[in-house]
C-alpha cells in the first residue's frame, strides 16, 4: 500500500473481516485510521493498534453519522465496508430484509 502518512482514514464495519483488515492496513501505511462499528467489542481490541481510533457507529443512523464526521474533520480516504448480503435468492427475501438491505447498502 502506498505511503499513506498523516492521511484520515475512515472505514466502516471495521470490527472484523474486510473492514477490520483494512483499517490494519491504512495504519500500517500511516494513516491516522478512525475504525467505526455497530460491535463495539471487536471494535475495542483494533482501538489497542497505534495510529487507529476507535468509534461505535451505526451507519444507519444519519444523526450519529453527521456527528461523526463533524468531530473527525477533513477525510482523506473514506472506505465504507458496510454491507449487508441476504442469503438465499431475492424471491425468498422479506421485506424487512431488502429495505434493511437496501437501506445499509444504497
């Protein structure tokens, strides 16, 4: 990865898979990386990494998104990892499910 040094990283869904492999990665080039998720549990042990900050936030939540992007401040690189894959074909979907899919995903 290039040299990101002194860079604002922000990702999302950064508790673990993707999300968490990225925010490891934007850090270990440099970045100041602040790492977001809905679990702050696996969100803590990323927060003990040097050079990323942890916060819980749920994506779907306009208010608490507009706050923390008001706190972080100018954004370099904004990797959005959230996601959300139903199992099974669309035809066997709810509608509980594609709303939350599009909602999450759009």
């Amino acid at each position: 990865m290039a040299d990101l040094a002194g860079k604002i990283v922000v990702v999302t869904a950064a508790a673990q898979g993707i999300g968490r492999a990225s925010a490891l990665a934007f850090a270990r080039a440099g970045a100041v990386v602040h790492a977001t998720d809905i679990n702050e549990v696996m969100l803590a042990e990323l927060g003990k990494t040097a050079g990323i900050k942890t916060r819980k936030l749920d994506v779907l939540n306009d208010e608490a998104v507009t706050s923390a992007f008001a706190e972080i401040g100018a954004v370099d690189v904004l990797f959005n990892c959230a996601g959300f894959v139903h199992s099974g074909s669309i035809l066997e979907m709810k509608d509980a499910d594609l709303d939350f899919a599009l909602d999450l995903n759009v």
